[in-house]
C-alpha cells in the first residue's frame, strides 16, 4: 500500500493514471466534494490540462486548504455533479460555467467548441444563477461553433487578435476557392499561421501559387510562422492592424 494522500492509498505502485489522480484528489477532500475547474474540463475532454494541481470544489464550510497538489475551490450554492468514471464530478454545464468565472475568452470559446463537438453542450441544463452563466451564454451566442480552429497556433492568433484590439476574422473559412486559416472579407485580408501544410517542397509552391492567384484578384495574404505569433505577438499584430488600416497600426488601437 502507497500512501497517496491522508486515509487514500494506492496498491501496488504509485504510478496513477490521470483519471486515479483525479480519484484520489476527490476522495481526500471527502464526502461532497467533485472535480472541478480545469481539472474537470481536462476529465471531460474540453481542455488540456498539464496542470500539477488538481482542481477540486468543496462546501463552504469546509476546513480543507489547497495544497502542493490539490487546489481547493468552495462554493456556498449547490454544484450539478454526476458519477463518471467512479468520480465524482462536476456536470459539462457546470464545468463550462465555472470556467468561464476565471478563462480568457478565447478558452471558454474553446472549451465551448469542443463540448459542442463532444456533444456535451446543452444550455437547457445552465444555471442562469451561476456567476459564470452570463459570461457563458454570451460566449457562445456570439461565436461560430461550427469554426474551429484546427491547432494550438491559430488560437494563439485568435488570443493575439484580442490582446491587440483586432475584430475578430473568419475561421477556416472558403475565400474563391480555397480554404484560409483567417479572413476580413470586408478587407480582403487572408492570414495564415503555423505552416501546417508546408511540411514539402510542392506543398510549399502550392502555397505561393495560391496566393499570387489570391493577391491577382485584390486580397492581401500575410502569412505569420508559429513562432512570430508566439513570441513576436506585438510586431504580428502592428502589421494585421496596418493591413486592416493603416489608422490602425498601434496593437491596443480600437477599430471603430
């Protein structure tokens, strides 16, 4: 028997799976307590978590501290829970509500879309009391679920979009043709990032030729690596805004 926390063990070994992590985490903190937060977004397959904490929501009244590894959350109104797994664990709709108290937007959008493609999103099911619902709802009425982006760089460019006071383009959407990572239709600007694509020589001319047919019929292509978006996110966004218009060249400037 491994001691993993007070009064829970493991048998044999202590090399636990993510879904035992979890288990273990919920049953230190004892009778009423769910996995939650992030963690429960992680369980449910809305969002990656490499967090080394486990996120877990507990009464009110509750004595328990966060620690080293287990973040402790406490609520004074009653949390949806259901059984998964053999876990104790917050519902889809209360996940996504509790995330959207803390989350940049863009991951609540992101969490949205994969509970709408997991088919775990039902608004019917939302508290409209819970602090996040407003949040929540406003998120998903105002973005197209049926856009995902495709990689962690294009939703690093939406983020960068929302850093820097950009209205948000079209995603993965068809521009005379062809698909584009990113599009003002009203600007005939097309951006794409990450060079998902470009992994060979054709793929590579591909692209050029696809461009220069783009640019011969009035569209701009600017085209961004991971990295730029990433780690040279002002210069990236200086360039979209002058692009867009030049008026529009300093990052934080709000369109009208």
């Amino acid at each position: 028997m491994h001691r993993i926390y007070r009064g829970v063990y493991a048998v044999g070994h202590t090399v636990l799976t993510p879904n035992a992590r979890y288990l273990a985490a919920v049953l230190a903190c004892g009778p009423g307590a769910a996995l939650s937060h992030r963690s429960a977004a992680s369980f449910w397959g809305l969002l990656r978590s490499v967090a080394a904490r486990v996120d877990v929501t507990v009464s009110h009244t509750s004595g328990l501290r966060s620690t080293a590894a287990i973040a402790v959350h406490r609520s004074r109104r009653p949390i949806a829970t259901t059984v998964s797994e053999a876990i104790t664990v917050t519902t889809p709709m209360q996940t996504l509500a509790d995330l959207a108290t803390a989350l940049p937007r863009r991951q609540i959008e992101k969490a949205a879309e994969n509970a709408e493609a997991l088919k775990l999103l039902d608004l019917r099911r939302l508290d409209a009391t819970h602090p996040g619902a407003k949040r929540l709802l406003e998120v998903v009425e105002s973005h197209d679920l049926g856009r995902f982006t495709r990689s962690e760089t294009e939703d690093a460019f939406l983020e960068l979009c929302d850093r820097h006071g950009i209205p948000r383009p079209r995603v993965n959407s068809i521009v005379e043709g062809f698909e584009v990572d990113f599009c003002w239709p009203e600007d005939r600007l097309i951006v794409e990032t990450g060079g998902r694509h470009h992994a060979t020589r054709a793929a590579f001319e591909d692209d050029r030729a696809r461009d220069a047919l783009l640019t011969s019929i009035g569209w701009r292509v600017m085209r961004f690596t991971t990295r730029q978006v990433r780690r040279a996110s002002g210069e990236v966004a200086a360039r979209v805004l002058s692009a867009r218009s030049p008026s529009l060249a300093t990052p934080g400037s709000r369109s009208p």
